[in-house]
C-alpha cells in the first residue's frame, strides 16, 4: 500500500509517529512523509534544518521537509504563526513533491489541527481518500490551556474543525471518549472510530540490574517518578504540595524527567519550600533510556489539570507505563483513570487534590514489595491485551483497507 503521511511533527522530534512509520514500512507498505522542520520542543530548528525544502529517509520512508516559522518561546503569536506557516507551505508545495498516486493520505494530529489544510488539498488533487487520527480534541484543548480565551475565536476554530472533519474520509480518535466532540463538531455520526496509541518496543519490563548505569544518576529511597512534559496541563503545583505533605517521610524522592514551560517555576517552587532534598529535577533523556529510569521507580506518576477536556484524553505515557510493568499512581479523571483502575494497575486520585495525592504515594509507599509489582504485571497484561504495537499495525491496515473499499464503491456508484 502507498501511504502519503502529513504530520507536522516528525523525528528527530520525539512522537510516536516515527515508531507507527517504521512499523509500517517493515510491513513493506510504502511511505511518504510531508512534514516540516523539528523545532519541538526546544523552540529553535534542529542542527542541520531550518531553511527551504529538504528531502531524506526515515526507515525506508521517503521524507519531504517544508520551510516553516520555528515555535520560539511557545507564546501564542509564535505558535500560531508556526502552525499556520507549516499549513500554508505543506498545503503549497505539498502537491509538486507527493507526486503520482496514493492509496492513502493518513493525518497524524496530536496538535495544531491546522495540519489537515495540506492533507485536504491533497486529497482533492489526488483523489484519494483522507484518514485523520485525532490526537487532541480542538477547540477544547486550545480554551483547557489558556492558549485560546476569546469566545469568537473559538467559534471560529470549531468551524474550521468542522469543515475538516467533514472532508475525512475516516476519523480516528486515540480515546473513546473523543467521539461524541467529534461527532458533535463534525456533524457526522458514522466515519468515526476508536485506535489508540501504542508504545514503541523498546518499551519493556526491565529488571533495576539491566540499568546500573541509571540507578546511580538517581537518588536513593522510594522513588515516585514522572516522565514526561513538564507543562501546565500535568498539574505540577498538586505535584509539589503533594511533595510537602509528605516531607515527614524524608525516604520518599519525587523524580521528575523531562523538560517544558513550566520548568523554571518548579525549580524556583522547590528551592522556595525547601524541598531540595524531596523533589528531583532530572532534566530531559532519550527515550531509549525510559525503560531504564522506569526499572528503578517504585511508582510511576500520571498527573493531567481538572478540566472536562482533560477527562476525556488518555495520556501518551500511559501505554508506556503499563508497557513497562511498573505501579502507577495515576492523578487523573475520566478515560485515563478507567483504564489505570481497569487494568488493576495502580492507585487512582483526582485530579488537582494534593491531599488525596500524598495519600496514594503513603499508601503505595507502605505496601510490600510483590503487592506493588502485582499492580505492574497486570498493567503489562494489560498492556499487551490493548495497546500492543503489531496488534495496533494489524488494525490500522484494516481501517486503510476498509476505506480504499468505501471509496472504490463510491466510485463505483458515481460510474453507475
């Protein structure tokens, strides 16, 4: 199969996406990428990237790199000028280097929406039908965060998702609850399904002796670590007092790897509450060596702002932390905490309640050793059950097939 993919996001930045590429061409379907330069998360192009149209490979796919504004410091003027610029550019030259014919155009969407502009231009030119995979819900992520505040401008963003959705051929939503905001903004009751998010392979039960290296980097005693973004939705201020109202327990660490916009403040926060000794900034690691971190943390930490868009997402780290049998404390409502208490992997609190979050980690902390590994062999069990990576592949390639089969009846009917 010939898979025309528009991401705005691509690797050497750090998604999923990369691993779903590469699982695909080692299934010999061909691949073509429209992307634009990496400059997420930092802000800045890569070394090497930034200027005009760049072409390479990826794993056997070829890649197609559009120029476009970098995301700077992350205001709302510098982003959405980076979103627009890589709409504008990819939705321009998009058609002169994705050239002869598809079988698919596939949209990967953790956010700006703004990317399915290049993929409809293409799918009129092309003729060939569009699936989008709907990673985050606009516009009510753009108002959870604060990035967007103003009511017409939301109006307008939901209109604009609107009359994307309506030129999918198949929508595809990485949390259950996502589909009745699509169904409500798109208009459109059927064409909407449910696909998760994997996790690479790399992603496995480690034993702590498979990663001295780590171990020594890390301090000693009862590990609670979070990895992931540090930004405004993972709710750090709960993180932090949490961290405080245990201060008693001097063995417990909170071991935080990652970077975001919110990491200054927790550096200027721990040094204010003197929790120096309790709270670890680890800074961001490759993702090869999550596993390794992973093996030497007694609890995994999830943790998403109380907000109703919140509730509806289910955290990309997740399918990680399930993937590598650790225990999960998991700070998170709705269709995240469901899975957590489904799964039997770990403790669940709500959201933005410090008091209830130090609870858990007491509790965890006071547990024995194999009830707290019980709780990661059923995440595993779990894991491999709904979010394994071949088993995912298996039905992305059955969603592709169904719809070339819908668009080749149509045609058909049209004939006719």
């Amino acid at each position: 199969m010939r898979i025309l993919l528009v991401t705005q996001y691509f690797w050497p930045e750090n998604f999923r996406i990369n691993d779903l590429v590469e699982g695909l061409t080692q299934r010999g379907h061909e691949i073509m990428v429209l992307t634009g330069h990496p400059n997420y998360p930092e802000g800045t192009f890569a070394a090497g990237y930034g200027r005009g149209v760049r072409r390479e490979t990826f794993c056997g796919a070829r890649v197609s790199r559009v120029p476009m504004l970098a995301r700077g410091a992350g205001g709302a003027r510098s982003l959405a000028l980076n979103y627009l610029s890589f709409a504008l550019a990819a939705s321009l030259l998009g058609p002169l280097l994705c050239r002869g014919r598809f079988d698919i155009i596939f949209v990967y969407e953790p956010s700006p929406m703004t990317v399915g502009f290049p993929a409809i231009v293409l799918r009129f030119l092309r003729r060939t039908p569009l699936v989008f995979w709907v990673q985050d819900l606009w516009p009510e992520s753009l108002s959870a965060t604060g990035f967007v505040t103003s009511p017409i401008i939301l109006a307008s963003v939901e209109r604009m998702v609107r009359w994307i959705y309506r030129h999918c051929d198949l929508i595809l939503v990485t949390s259950r609850a996502f589909i009745p905001s699509v169904q409500r903004v798109g208009r459109r009751y059927d064409g909407v399904a449910y696909y998760p998010q994997s996790a690479e392979v790399l992603y496995r039960p480690m034993r702590v002796e498979e990663a001295p290296d780590v171990g020594a980097e890390l301090p000693k005693g009862f590990r609670v670590m979070f990895a992931g973004n540090l930004g405004t939705a993972q709710d750090l201020p709960t993180v932090l007092a949490a961290a405080e109202l245990v201060r008693d327990l001097p063995d417990i660490r909170w071991i935080l790897i990652g970077d975001g916009s919110m990491r200054s403040w927790v550096e200027t926060e721990i040094e204010r509450r003197g929790l120096q000794e309790q709270v670890h900034l680890v800074g961001r690691r490759p993702v090869s060596d999550m596993p390794k971190y992973f093996a030497h943390a007694d609890a995994l930490l999830v943790t998403l702002k109380r907000d109703p868009i919140f509730a509806l997402t289910v955290p990309a780290k997740l399918q990680s932390y399930l993937a590598c049998a650790r225990p999960i404390i998991a700070a998170l409502e709705g269709e995240g905490a469901s899975i957590v208490r489904e799964a039997r992997a770990g403790l669940t609190v709500s959201p933005q309640d410090p008091v209830s979050l130090a609870q858990s980690v007491r509790k965890m902390y006071a547990m024995g050793k194999n009830e707290r590994e019980q709780y990661g062999v059923r995440g595993r069990i779990y894991f491999l059950e709904h979010f394994e990576r071949e088993r995912l592949l298996d039905e992305l390639e059955r969603h592709f097939a169904a719809v070339q089969r819908q668009k080749r009846r149509q045609q058909g009917e049209h004939e006719s």
